[in-house]
C-alpha cells in the first residue's frame, strides 16, 4: 500500500469516517481516487487471507475486527517514501525547499523532490510565483542561479512563520520539515525547554511546536548563505533581560544575521502560553485592559468576580497578539473560525469585544485582524463559563491547540457526557505528568498511555460529535444503544413494511443518542428583547420630569411585579449620577443598570417613553429610558444587542417615542428585531 491508502485508513479507523463524500472532501480525492485506494487496501487484505472493507448503500464502511487490527499495524509500519500531497501542499513545501536549499536549485530537483511529473512541477512554480506576490516577494530562474526566492529579508521571516504553522496540520507535518531543514529535532527541542525554564512560562502544544520547527526552518535558511548582512529588522526590542539570555545561549552558528537574535526573541515572546507570562510588557497595557474589561461589564451588564486577575490572565493573552499583529505573525488556523457556529453567545461576544478594542488598536495604530477578535472573545466567554464537574469516570482532554481551543473541546466534551467527570484540560507535554491518573483520554493527537483514548477533532459537527458519543457509551458499557437500536427495528418490521432500513436505523440511532444527552442537542435561541419588555413594563408620560423622577416612573412597573426592589432604584439613582457613567444607548435611550445584588430578583425591562427629553448628568436629550434589571450572565445578551440596534436607529427611535399606545410598541419592537 502507499502513502494514500495509508492516510485514508487512519481517516476510517483513527478518526471514525465512515462515509465516502467525507473522505472525498477530507482528503481531496475523486470518486474514483478513492475507489481505487480501497481496492488496493482490499487486494492486501485478501493476501493475508482476511475479510474485505464493505460500502453500504449510504456509502458507510465497515471493517471487520480481525481485519481492523491489521490494519492497525500496517498503519504504524508503512514508511513515509512516497507521500501524497494535494497542489497546495505541494506549492508550500516547494516554498519552504527554496527558502533553504544551499544548492542550485533546477526544475529536475523540484519534481524529485516532491515526487511529482515534471508537468506537474511546472505547474506547482507558476503557483508558487502567484504566491509570493502576496508577500512582495519574487521567484527568479537563471541557468547559473536555478530558481530562488528573492525581496526583503523580513517578508521571508514572515512567510516562514505563515507556511510551518500550516504544514504542522499537514499528515506528517514535522516530519516534512525535518527532512527539509536537515537539522535534527532534538537540540531545538531542548533549547525551546531551556527558554521556557528561563522565562518561567508554559507555551501551549501548538505553539511550542510552533516555535520549535520555525526555528528549524530558520536555521536551515541562515545555512544556506541565502541571507545577506544587511538589517532587516528595525525593532528595538534588545533593552530586556529575555534579549541578553536569548543572545547568550543560541549558538552562533545558527545565525546569519544580527538581526536574527531580536526575531527569534519575537517568536518566543509572542507565542501564546498557557502558563505563566513573558516579563517584556508594554507598561500600558494593563491600563489598557482595565479599560476593556470596564466596559464590557458597562455594554453586557456583566459584573466580572476577581477583576484584578481576570486583568492579568488578560494581559498575558494580549502582550502576545500585540506583537504577532505589530511585526507580521498573524495568527494561523486556531480553529475558532469553524467553532464559531456551535457555541452559545458566541457571536454576542464578538460583537461585544469589537467594541472594546478601540483602546488596543489605538496603540497598535491598526485594527484587530477577526481572529484576534475571536480569540479575545472566547477568553471573555470562557471566563464567564461556570463549569462543575461530577464525580464519575475520570477523563482527561489533551489538546495541541492552545489553551482557549482546549476549553471549547473541555466544555464540548462535558455537556456531550455528563456520564464522565472530566477531569483535566491539558497539553501533551503536561498529560505526560499525569497520565496514569484517569480512566478515559480525549485527545487530538496519538498519546503513549494505558488509559482509553480517543483521537477526535478540536472542533466537531453534531454528526461526528454522536458518533463518538455512541462509540464511548457504548465501549465503556454504560448503557447499550446498539441492542435498544435491534430491539426497535425488530418491532417496527413486526407492524410494518421498512422501506429504506439503513436510513431508519440512523435516524433512530441518533434520536436514542440526543435523547440521552441533552448537550448534543441543537441550542435553543437566546431569548429576544420582547421575552423582557411585556406591555405590562411599558409606560408614558408628557410631563417635565427630572431623571430620577423618570428613573422612578420607568422603575415601578418592575417593582409592582416584584421584579426589583427599592434597592435597585436606589443604586441605579445613585449609578446615574456620576458624570462617569454612561449607561446609554445612542443619544435618545438611558439603559440604568446595576449588578443581580442589588435588588433584582427576576428579569424584566421596563419601558418608558416620554415626549419631553429628559436630562441626565452624562445625556441632555434622553426621550427613552429601560432600566434593566437582569438575575443571570449571559442570557440577555440576545435582548441587549436587539435594544442596542434599536437605539441605533433614527427611524425606529422615531416611531418609538410618537408611538401613542403599548399595542404600537411591541408591534414596532417586533417588526425591527426581525430586521
């Protein structure tokens, strides 16, 4: 078998798919490709006098044991001659080989290299050349030169960076840059330990690695006498006690240039850790951060317990991305993009912290690139995440993506199994510490353990998130959805006529499996604006009143119904009077808020509307106030956001404030929340 069959075997039998078209799109393949792998596979099979991989009609595979565990083995002992790699890969590694070849480099050595037909080696640099342009680079051929890669020195450091993050998520990855760098893993790997130790910090799976091949593939360039003398990097970054340990102990055959001692030092104080905080700070970032965190409690109403550590966890996620952004090493491949859908409040957040970030890109003099804005916003909502596990089964979950990744995968996994206690959200490098202290692992990677494993994705679709929560359930024995599933199509073919059995099995199968976890299931919506502002809450008046007397008015349908107390108005009241405070929404609408604490005993949002503006310390022209009175954290997140577009809105604040009846207010609510 070749490398191709062996990548589709650890598709079936590592990561459970079991369905053609997943395969397909997976690994890039045609029908026919994909057949003809299989064919293969079942000609090595039968040699060895064992039983064939079966499609179904659905397309879904299935192997049987003795052929599985034979499969098991000729996985681990295939050797890596004759790799596979779509037109993408292919074009990368050609970069990465250019980058760092001390040879004249012919069309003769491109094709061998990637073990491709000189056609398809033509083909792959025209590619490449398209590439470069994006990073104001050029590919040159000369007969005396071969082909090079050629521009500035700092684009080059950049690209770098950009193509190991991505071939690190290739099949093999490190492997691939082993072989292109030529330098051996381990002496990188212990000086990455020894600057860790140094700085005091743990970087997360993802970027320890992360550092470790890049400096590989840096090592190879500096090598290739490819990198001339002149500075590339203009970052003073020299003036810190990482900068004297890092040009102390890196060992000067690594370096090419000067400028090399201050971009390694980058790599290293601008990877995301998931222990401890690099020293080198901006000095106004904590400031800066105070203010965030101020005015995301202001917008969700959302008072963050322990702020003073929240602000310094904070802090040490931003110092990173602060220089990731600044000098070009943009985060690549998180997996927050495709979490995005599945997580609850997510997109509120983002929202949210698009809004506070305004002093960050002050400093940085640039926007935030969506990705940063998505982590900071998963950090936010993990934070505000209250999870209890019980005492059951204990597993752990390994995760190579950072520490923010892992608590997605950490929250997933506990809601899909409330049979399991989960005990643990780690890297690798710490489930080594640790691994004989729990019955069942979780993991994106393949670990070296007698507990249970299971190898999934970081971020899962609901039909691969059933599967696994069937294959668990059903190898740990609680429960048996497999006889319950017999049982059940036995009684239906009893009374009636199965026309499509496969297809009904499924459906039943993953009706039994949501039934018994109800975090599989699909999330219900947040409640809207109007699941808080009933007629009941809604209120007018014509009069000239001062903004407490309007406070009092807006406030009293809430206390009749027992919602607040004398207490909340008595903070709100106090609240507003600060010239500090700004709870409003655009210019017309007062928002007075306080924390659960202080007198709010339900939800609910009062609605008064007055023809006269009303003037507040901070707001001279308010014509709508809603005092909101919220008893939990997130789940008026929805409401608010509704409220806010209102608010933002001239033609609907209009109608709002000439509206003369109740009837008329939640039919206009009504109609702009559907907008």
């Amino acid at each position: 078998m070749d490398d191709r069959e062996t990548v589709v075997l650890k598709q079936i039998i590592h990561f459970q798919v079991n369905k053609s078209f997943e395969l397909e799109r997976k690994l890039n393949l045609t029908p026919r490709q994909l057949s003809y792998s299989l064919k293969k596979i079942n000609i090595e099979l039968d040699r060895n006098n064992l039983a064939s991989i079966t499609r179904s009609n659905a397309g879904q595979f299935f192997i049987p044991n003795e052929s599985k565990s034979f499969l098991e083995k000729q996985i681990q002992s295939i050797p890596d001659t004759n790799r596979y790699f779509n037109e993408n890969q292919r074009m990368y590694l050609t970069i990465l080989y250019l980058l760092t070849s001390g040879e004249i480099v012919s069309l003769v050595h491109i094709y061998e290299f990637l073990n491709v037909s000189k056609t398809t080696a033509t083909s792959d640099l025209k590619n490449v050349k398209k590439y470069l342009k994006k990073y104001s680079l050029k590919l040159i051929y000369s007969r005396k030169d071969g082909y090079r890669i050629t521009g500035s020195e700092l684009k080059v450091k950049q690209i770098i960076n950009e193509l190991v993050a991505t071939i690190l998520h290739f099949e093999d990855g490190m492997e691939l840059i082993v072989e292109i760098s030529n330098i051996s893993v381990g002496s990188i790997i212990h000086y990455t330990h020894k600057i860790e130790q140094y700085l005091n910090i743990t970087y997360s799976d993802q970027s320890f690695n992360q550092l470790v091949y890049s400096l590989m593939i840096l090592i190879a360039r500096n090598r290739s006498c490819q990198v001339s003398k002149e500075p590339y990097f203009k970052a003073d970054i020299r003036d810190t006690s990482e900068y004297d340990f890092i040009s102390n102990v890196i060992p000067e055959k690594w370096i090419a240039n000067k400028d090399d001692y201050k971009w390694i030092l980058l790599l290293f104080i601008s990877a995301n850790t998931v222990e401890g905080q690099i020293q080198y700070q901006n000095s106004d970032l904590l400031e800066i951060v105070h203010e965030m965190v101020q005015q995301f409690e202001s917008l969700t109403y959302v008072e963050i317990k322990n702020k003073p550590d929240f602000e310094k966890r904070l802090v040490a996620h931003i110092q990173p991305m602060i220089l990731r952004i600044r000098y070009g090493l943009h985060l690549k491949d998180s997996g927050i993009k495709s979490a995005v859908k599945n997580v609850k409040n997510h997109q509120m957040f983002v929202d949210t912290v698009s809004q506070i970030v305004k002093p960050l890109e002050k400093e940085l003099k640039s926007s935030l690139p969506k990705d940063e804005i998505e982590l900071i916003s998963f950090y936010f909502g993990s934070e505000l995440e209250n999870w209890k596990p019980e005492e059951k089964k204990r597993a752990a979950v390994v995760c190579s993506n950072g520490v923010i990744v892992s608590r997605l995968m950490f929250k997933k996994l506990r809601e899909m199994f409330p049979e399991i206690s989960f005990v643990s959200a780690s890297s690798v490098r710490e489930f080594q510490k640790f691994k004989n202290d729990f019955d069942i692992v979780f993991t994106t990677v393949h670990l070296e353990t007698d507990s249970r494993q299971y190898i999934i994705h970081p971020i899962m679709t609901t039909d691969e998130s059933l599967n696994l929560r069937y294959r668990v359930l059903r190898d740990i024995g609680f429960g048996n959805s497999e006889e319950m599933l017999d049982g059940i199509m036995n009684i239906i073919s009893r009374h009636g006529q199965i026309d499509d059995e496969i297809q009904l099995r499924k459906e039943i199968q993953l009706f039994l499996l949501r039934g018994q976890d109800d975090g599989v299931k699909e999330k219900e919506y947040l409640p809207d604006l109007l699941s808080y502002i009933k007629p009941e809450f809604i209120s007018f008046t014509d009069q000239t009143l001062s903004w407490t007397e309007a406070l009092e008015l807006a406030t009293r349908p809430l206390m009749k119904k027992g919602i607040v107390t004398d207490k909340f108005l008595k903070q709100i009241i106090k609240e507003s009077s600060s010239m500090s405070n700004y709870s409003y929404f655009g210019k017309n609408m007062a928002i007075p808020h306080t924390t659960p604490d202080m007198g709010v005993s339900g939800n609910g949002f009062g609605f008064l509307i007055s023809k006269k503006s009303i003037k507040f310390p901070n707001n001279d022209d308010v014509h709508i106030i809603v005092p909101l009175a919220v008893g939990d954290t997130t789940s008026h997140f929805k409401a608010v956001e509704q409220l806010a577009n209102i608010a933002a809105n001239s033609k609907a604040m209009k109608s709002l404030i000439n509206a003369d009846s109740k009837n008329k207010v939640i039919n206009e609510i009504k109609r702009r929340i559907k907008e």
